[in-house]
C-alpha cells in the first residue's frame, strides 16, 4: 500500500477500517503517528500494540486518558526506558511494567516486593528478571508467583 492510500484511510470515516490500518504490520511509523490522535481509543490501542510503532508515538501516547491505551504503551518493546519511568509512577501501570522486558532492574526488584500478586508473578516471569530477585520470589507466599517463577526461561534451580 502507497502512502498515499494510507493517508486516505487515515481519514476514512469508518472506524474499523482506521482499526485495522492501525493493527497492520506493514503500516509505515509515520501512519501510526497519525492514527495515534485518532478520536477512537480503540484505534489508538492498535497502534500502541503495533511493533513498528516508534517510541515517539508510544511516548505521545503514554499520556492518552485511556488507561487500556497506556497499558499497551507499558508493555511494547519499543517504549523508551524514560516512558516506562514516567509511566511507573502511575500505579495502574505496574502489572503492565512489570512483564517487559526493558524494565530496569531496579524496578523490576521494586515491583517484586508489590502487595500485588499478580504484579509480583509478572516480575517473576520477566526474563529481565535478576536471579536474586528470582530467588527470592521463589519462596513468595503466594504459589502463582512461585508457580511464575518456574516458567521464567533464566531460572533454573
């Protein structure tokens, strides 16, 4: 597809069309940028799920009011380390953090000590996951974080 027959489905007044623009792999970064002010959250969710998506259109996005858009924008592997700072002071964000990949170490062991189960078994499944703080999760009290624990590709004890 030209740009051009991109740039015209940008303005397309159906909003399925505009969604599956946005969810296309082969969909250029400019595009998206576009897409990412679309009035739909649904439209903008699919970019911030899209792996050619930039970390400059996750960073714009990772102020959207939707959360469900910010937390595709937690979890993409291209969101920048500055944007997934900025997005870890917003508690709603933690599970989200928690399971990528390119959260530091620092957070990651941050997150491991969450009242939240279900935050500390997304650490623990993190194959950024320092071994200690595996370890440590290991002996949680909870048994879906060691179960967690278990599945992580790094942990082999």
């Amino acid at each position: 597809m030209t740009n051009t027959q991109e740039l015209d489905l940008v303005q397309s007044n159906d909003e399925s069309v505009r969604t599956i623009l946005a969810q296309n792999p082969d969909t250029s970064t400019e595009i998206l940028d576009k897409l990412s002010e679309d009035e739909s959250q649904f439209v903008r969710m699919r970019v911030a799920a899209n792996v050619n998506t930039s970390s400059a259109t996750l960073d714009k996005l990772s102020k959207d009011d939707s959360v469900y858009v910010r937390e595709f924008v937690a979890e993409h592997l291209n969101t920048s380390l500055e944007t997934l700072l900025k997005l870890s002071n917003d508690s709603l964000m933690a599970y989200w953090i928690a399971g990528n990949p390119n959260t530091p170490a620092g957070l990651l062991n941050k997150f491991s000590k969450d009242e939240d189960a279900n935050i500390r078994a997304s650490v623990a499944v993190n194959p950024s996951t320092p071994i200690e703080t595996l370890d440590k999760l290991s002996q949680d009290a909870n048994e879906d974080v060691q179960s967690a624990v278990g599945k992580n590709p790094k942990y082999t004890r």
